[in-house]
C-alpha cells in the first residue's frame, strides 16, 4: 500500500517536439497521397479551424491540431518571403 503521507512523484513523458515546417511538410504529403488538393485543404483549416479539411491519413489532422493556426501562418510568410527575397 501507498504511503499517503509522502509527496509522490510523476515523471511524465514528453513528446518530441516537431517544427512547424516539418507539420505541414508531413500534412502536405499525406494530402498529395490521398488526391487532395493541399493548398486548398490547408487554407481551408487555417481560415475555420475545423480539422476536417485535413486527412486523418498518416496522422496528419492529429499532427496539425498540434500546431497553432497563427504559428502556421507565420511560418508560411517565412518561407514566401525567403523565396521572394532569393528571386531579387
């Protein structure tokens, strides 16, 4: 039986980190795979939030609903500005 007068300890697990870009790198391909059209479905997400508009497909709603909408965002206007700034 437990003691009840000691202060237990609880080591939880914690799940690797995954970057943003490496989110929507992997919900991306899992769109392809399934013959929907990604920009479509992930601007869909992004503007109402329903996860619906991404495939359960390899895990990918679960991997987008880790992520926050604006960090999405955010992330995407990176990259288009990495690649407008590289045509200049």
């Amino acid at each position: 039986m437990a003691d009840l007068q000691r202060t237990q300890n609880f080591s939880s697990v914690q799940e690797k980190q995954v970057s943003v870009r490496e989110v929507l790198e992997k919900v991306y391909q899992a769109l392809v795979e399934k013959g929907y059209n990604p920009v479509n479905q992930i601007v869909g997400y992004i503007m109402s939030g329903d996860p619906t508009y991404v495939t359960n497909y390899g895990g990918a709603r679960t991997l987008i609903s880790k992520v926050e909408r604006d960090e999405i965002l955010e992330e995407l206007m990176k990259v288009y500005i990495e690649v407008m700034q590289s045509r200049y």
